[in-house]
C-alpha cells in the first residue's frame, strides 16, 4: 500500500543548515518540505507496477528561508511485511547527522572487512591442516555473518556493492535461517563425542 506522512515543525530563528534523516525506510520514499520535493529513495508509486523500493539511508536538506516547515513524508510498499517509516526520523544540523552516517558506515565497514578476514585466515588454515574441519566450520560461520552485515545496519552491500531492495532482504533472510547449520557443525567437529 501507501502512505502521507505530515509534520509541522517550529523552527528557532537561528536554525539553519538542517537536514531530515531518514534510515532505511521499508522501501520507497518521497520527501517534500514547504511544497518542494527534496528528493526520494526508490521510487514512491500507488500501484506495484508504478513502485521501485530500494535500500538507502539518506539525509535530505532541509530549507531555512521560514520559521515553519511543512514536511510531507509519501511511503510506498508492495513487497515487504513491515511497512512504512520503520526506523525513527530525524533531524538536525545536516553536518552532524552526514557526519553520525558516516561514522555508522566506516565502523560497519570495518567490522566486515575484520569478519571478511577472519574467514580468509580459517579457510586458508584449513586448506593447509585438512583434517581439521573445525576451521572449515569457523570460517562457513563467519563468512555468513560477513555476508549478513553487508544487508543489514548500514546497508554496505547496496551503498557500495549497488545491491538492490530485492538482494539485501534476500541476504538478510537467507543468513538469518542459514547461520546456524555451520555453528552446528562447528560444534558437533569440536565436540565429536
């Protein structure tokens, strides 16, 4: 289905350089603040055929030219169970809230490039120790939760991979209902008897 979300929001006269910060919204998103479209993420439709969703956290500048603004949120979604603004909306000085994204995504980043490595380093232990499945396992394990981190927090995978809506859920459903055949079969090499 779809959405209008409306807010009136009082702005202090000093309020300039803001942003309103949307996190991964459940598929498709239109902004307008005071009658101006400040952009979307997807494409906003009122059927499925005329709907894109995607994956994207952005930040939308906001206009400081009144003491008033009226912000007008339209959400769209034609595949998904959670529908809507899932995540709370934001907004603040666009510098710190561009600034908070990205620190957010650099740790996220890291933590899969230090997963990504971890599996690498068990896998090309195993390839030299054979006889050790344990290391095949460990490696399986983090491998999938690599994976899982690309489609979820952040969304690294469609930031930097250009996955698309479709492949993030995908991922993130896949990973969720598979992680736990390689714990399983870590634990059951580690402890044979």
């Amino acid at each position: 289905g779809y959405a209008t979300y409306t807010l009136k929001v009082l702005l202090p006269k000093d309020a300039s350089n803001l942003a309103l910060h949307i996190k991964q919204p459940m598929t498709a998103v239109k902004v307008f603040a005071n009658g101006k479209e400040l952009g979307e993420i997807g494409k906003v439709g009122k059927t499925k055929k005329y709907y894109t969703p995607a994956a994207k956290t952005r930040n939308f500048p906001l206009p400081y030219d009144s003491s008033e603004l009226d912000i007008v949120i339209q959400v769209a979604n034609f595949d998904y169970t959670r529908s809507g603004l899932y995540n709370t909306v934001q907004i603040g000085k666009n510098q710190a809230l561009a600034s908070s994204v990205l620190h957010s995504a650099v740790i996220d980043a890291i933590l899969f490039g230090f997963a990504f490595a971890l599996g690498i380093y068990h896998l090309i232990l195993f390839l030299f120790r054979r006889k050790e499945t344990s290391l095949f396992a460990f490696s399986l394990f983090v491998f999938t939760v690599a994976l899982r981190m690309l489609a979820t927090n952040s969304l690294i995978g469609s930031e930097v991979f250009g996955f698309s809506w479709h492949a993030n859920i995908r991922i993130e459903y896949f990973t969720f209902a598979v992680v736990i055949v390689p714990v399983l079969f870590y634990l059951r090499v580690l402890y044979k008897n």
